[in-house]
C-alpha cells in the first residue's frame, strides 16, 4: 500500500472526524459517548500541533488513518510523559498504516525531550495490543472496568514504551518548533 504521512491541519478535520465519528458510536475503542464535530475535531488539531505532532496518513490523497499525542496528566512533573492515540480506517486495517504513524510520531516525540509515550487501550482490543507491542510497548497494568459503555463495564490497559533517557531530563521542545525538520 503506497501511503504518506505528513502533519494534520485543521483542515483534515472532516476526514479525521468520519474515521473517529463510527469509533465512538459503534465502539468501545473511544470512551467518549458523542462523537465531536468537525469544527470540534479542528479545534483538537488546532490546541494541539503547537506542543505535540498530530499526524494523518493518505493513500491517493484520501486521508485513512492519524496519531496524535496528548498531554499525559496536568501536573508539572509529569511533563516528560506523553500519551499516543492512533485511529485507522477499517478499510485498510492490517496494512501497515498505523504502524507507519507510529514509526513517524515516536522518534519525534523522542526529539521533543519526552522520557516516556503511553497508550491506554480499551480491553479486549488484539488488534492495538499487536501494535502497540511490536512497536515496544510493554503492559504495565490494567484498570478493571473503569469506564461503562454501551451497557457494560470495560477495563482500560495501559501500555509504556521508553522514549529518551537522559537524565535530567531536557526541556520539552514544542513541537512548533521542530515540525519543518
């Protein structure tokens, strides 16, 4: 499959929208009950190529997959830690795309001075799980039915993978500042 990956603008919004919309309505992949609009889904893009690389993936000009990171948690000393969401198109499940997201965010989150990238995944998911884990991720523990969707409880597991190992840690470089390189 002949794909290319670059940084997402506002103005994929509507492509990520369409992928992410049926994920949070027919799934418990999401956690979120109502998908987001397409204007909501921009402003997402928007809040966040400053800090973190927000990523899609084409195939003949069509958007069919994008990874994101995200802040980890609020609190000052968790800045060096680094959350990772990929979402892929069902249509070309299992033919490299979210691994070739991956490939691209993770050395950039690297770069950026980010210690460690996390995924939490809704259980039971194989498909992320293989990813996640072919890619260096190890399991580092699971919330037992900690979200209630679709009728039922779910468990979230939680997924590590070692990013740059100096210590102290650098500052952070946003990633504003790196994304032409």
């Amino acid at each position: 499959m002949n794909y290319k990956v670059r940084v997402a603008t506002p103005a994929d919004a509507s492509d990520i929208q369409a992928i992410y919309a049926p994920m949070v309505l027919d799934t418990v992949i999401s956690f979120e009950l109502t998908p987001p609009t397409v204007d909501e889904m921009a402003a997402r893009i928007a809040a966040t190529l400053p800090t973190y690389p927000y990523l899609v993936a084409e195939v003949e000009g069509n958007v069919v997959g994008y990874a994101y990171a995200s802040q980890h948690r609020a609190r000052e000393a968790y800045r060096w830690s680094v959350d990772v969401t990929v979402y892929v198109d069902p249509s070309v499940h299992r033919k490299g795309v979210g691994r070739a997201l991956y490939q691209q965010l993770l050395p950039v989150l690297e770069k950026q001075g980010f210690h460690a990238a996390y995924a939490g995944i809704a259980l039971p998911n194989p498909g992320s799980i293989g990813i996640h884990e072919t890619l260096g991720f190890t399991h580092i523990g699971t919330y037992p039915e900690v979200g209630f969707k679709q009728g039922q409880w779910h468990s979230v597991g939680y997924w590590r993978k070692p990013l740059c190992a100096v210590t102290p840690p650098i500052e952070i470089i946003p990633f504003s500042e790196i994304k032409g390189e």
